[in-house]
C-alpha cells in the first residue's frame, strides 16, 4: 500500500508546482507590462519637452514602410 500513497503524493505535488509555475508565469506577465507601461509613460513625460523629437519620430516611421516596399526583393 505504501507504493499507491507515494504515486498520490507525487501526483499532488506535480499537480500543485505546475499550477504554482502558471501563477509565477501569470505574475511575470503582469509585472512586465506594468514596468513596460511605466517605462513608455516616463519617455513619453520625457519627449513632451521636445514636440519636435516626437514629430521627427512620427516622419521617421511612417516613411520606414515605404522605404522597406521599395526595396527590391530578393
């Protein structure tokens, strides 16, 4: 009998240290978003004191695309 209690134990335990893995994964996840967003809304803070960064910036993309299109492809 000893041999089915050990399996059950073992079962338990795996059971509960993947579901402790899928909240620690959970957990990350949130925490980098929030650090994702406060990092965006820091440099956003940061360029408000130079429109004309931000306005370079925006050129700057929207022109990226346009210039990936008319490359040649290989």
């Amino acid at each position: 009998m000893p041999r089915y209690s050990d399996e059950a134990q073992s079962h338990v335990s795996s059971d509960a240290k993947s579901r402790r893995k899928l909240l620690d994964q959970r957990r990350m996840e949130y925490r980098r978003a929030i650090e994702s967003y406060a990092e965006r809304r820091q440099l956003q803070e940061q360029l408000a004191d130079y429109p004309e960064l931000i306005a370079a910036n925006y050129l700057a993309a929207v022109q990226a695309p346009a210039r990936r299109n008319s490359q040649p492809g290989r």
